[in-house]
C-alpha cells in the first residue's frame, strides 16, 4: 500500500512539473549564464545553481533573474519528498520545456543552509523583503531539515540514508541557521533560542569533532564514526573543505586559525584557480573577498626596496 501510494505521489508530481515547465525556466536561465564554463545545461542542480545565482549577487548582476530562481526554489520544494521528508529539493533533469525530477539529491543539510545564506544575501542587497514574507513558510521548513538531520555530537548527516557528516555541508548547514536566525529578525519575528542553540551546537561540533588542533587543519569527513583526515596537498575535497569556515565564518573567535587556513590554502593551490571547476571557483573567489576583508595584511603588496 505504500509503495503505491509512493508511485501515485512521484506521478502526480511528474506530470504537475511536465505541465508547468514554464515555471521552473528561471533555474535554467541563471545556468546558461555560465553555459561556456559548465560541462552541462541539461540538467538542474539546485546547489550548484545556487552558487552560481550567490555569484551573481556578489557582481551587482542579474537580482531579477536569482530572484526568479529563488521562486522556482520554493516551487520545486518536495512536500514530501521520496523518504517522507518535507521542504528537500531534488536534482531535475532537462529535456525542452520538460524537466523531469530524479527523485534524488546529494544532500540536504548543504542544499538547504546554501539556499538560506543565498535567500539573506538577495534581501540584503535588494530589500525586497517580500519574497521571504510570501515564503515564510516554506523559509522554515527550509530551516527545520537541519535539526532534522542533527545529531547529538552537534553535527548534521548529510543524508538520512547514510551516515556521513561532512565538513562543507556542516559550514553550510551553520550558514543556513545564522541567515534563518537573521530572517527572523527581518521579519520582527521574536528570537528563537531553539535555532540559536541548533546554530551553536554545530560550531560547537565542528570545532570538537573535526579540527586537528595540532595539524590546524579541518578532517573533511566523517562516516560511521570513521574520520577522513585531510592533506593539504591534496585539493579536493581535503583542501578545499577548508575554505568553508573562513566563508561562512565559523571562526570569527578566531582569526589566527582563519588566516592560517587561508594562507596554507593559497600557498598549496590558488594559482590553479583556473583550472577548479566552476562551482568551486565561485567558492574560492567568495571566500577570497571575506578574506580580503578580515585578513587584509595577508593581501598587501610587498614593499620594493625603493619604499622601504
């Protein structure tokens, strides 16, 4: 009996997106902005997305288009998805004017602190403030899959079907929960001491569970308890992770460990920043401006001896 209720539910939504493919255009029109960079525009994938709609924000482009998109976000949202899970987004393929839904994704705690911190960013810097009070909503049950996935250590699994907790998605997760808290008091709603504990036991979790504090260097991984150190000299994802802190500054209490972080970082790999693939340059260049800001001497040209 599940099972086919199971199978009516992904019909009916099958056929509802078929019908209304003119309403999810908006994701596609951010991605064909980067068509020459992505190896692909044949699909939707909501993370990437909305990165690449974050990046447009940062370059004063396109507020109407990543508006578009964060509407088409809402719209999208699973009530509930395959495992009985409410405000997850799936990856959604493209076929002309039909986009079709793989009924799967590669996180949640990741999607949805990324699309949170990206909804702050677009009221920030626009103030259309109506785009969250239309949404409130489905703003919270955005905001209630990171508990949902929050164990007691703090940190949240990136997926109900396994057990794997990941340095990135945790950063994002605390992201999500900072912009969630901010939105509140956008929307002179009264604080909520519940998500500010959720926000705090993530940081607390990362700084406990996943910094070597003699390395001074974040693992990157966690599955079944089971730790994957990171290399510097590996990039991805052992040093790349390590951008993720610094950009959604989990670190702010300390700066020592943020500018250490990024110098190691671009001492071992920014010059290859042409070669990071999309998404992950947008991260870096994101995390290169925060970074200019809080670690300016790390960015001051060195005195010739003609200055000196």
């Amino acid at each position: 009996m599940l099972k086919k209720k199971l199978s009516i539910s992904l019909l009916i939504s099958l056929a509802v997106f078929c019908r209304t493919a003119a309403a999810v255009h908006p994701a596609e029109d951010i991605i064909r902005l980067y068509a020459e960079e992505l190896s692909y525009t044949d699909q939707i994938e909501p993370y990437i997305t909305g990165l690449l709609a974050l990046n447009e924000l940062e370059h004063g482009r396109n507020a109407d288009k990543v508006r578009a998109f964060i509407e088409w976000y809402f719209s999208a949202l699973n009530y509930p998805d395959r495992y009985n899970i409410n405000a997850t987004i799936y990856v959604y393929g493209i076929d002309g004017d039909v986009l079709t839904p793989s009924y799967a994704y590669d996180s949640i705690d990741g999607y949805s602190g990324l699309f949170l911190h990206l909804l702050l960013r677009y009221v920030n810097l626009t103030g259309d403030l109506a785009i969250v009070s239309d949404n409130w909503q489905k703003v919270e049950d955005t905001a209630y899959t990171i508990p949902l996935l929050q164990e007691k250590d703090g940190l949240t699994i990136a997926l109900i079907t396994t057990n794997q907790k990941y340095l990135m998605d945790n950063c994002e997760a605390y992201g999500g929960m900072s912009a969630y808290i901010e939105l509140r008091k956008l929307m002179n709603l009264p604080p909520s001491l519940s998500y500010e504990n959720i926000r705090e036991n993530i940081k607390r979790g990362i700084m406990k569970r996943m910094y070597r504090r003699k390395d001074r260097i974040f693992i990157h991984t966690i599955e079944n308890d089971i730790v994957q150190d990171a290399d510097w000299n590996t990039y991805y994802p052992d040093a790349y992770a390590q951008l993720f802190p610094i950009y959604y500054e989990l670190l702010e209490d300390d700066p020592a460990l943020g500018r250490q972080l990024w110098r190691r970082f671009s001492e071992k790999h920014a010059a290859n920043e042409n070669t990071f693939p999309t998404e992950q340059r947008i991260m870096f260049q994101l995390t290169r401006n925060k970074a200019r800001v809080k670690y300016p001497d790390l960015f001051a040209a060195p005195r010739s001896r003609l200055n000196k």
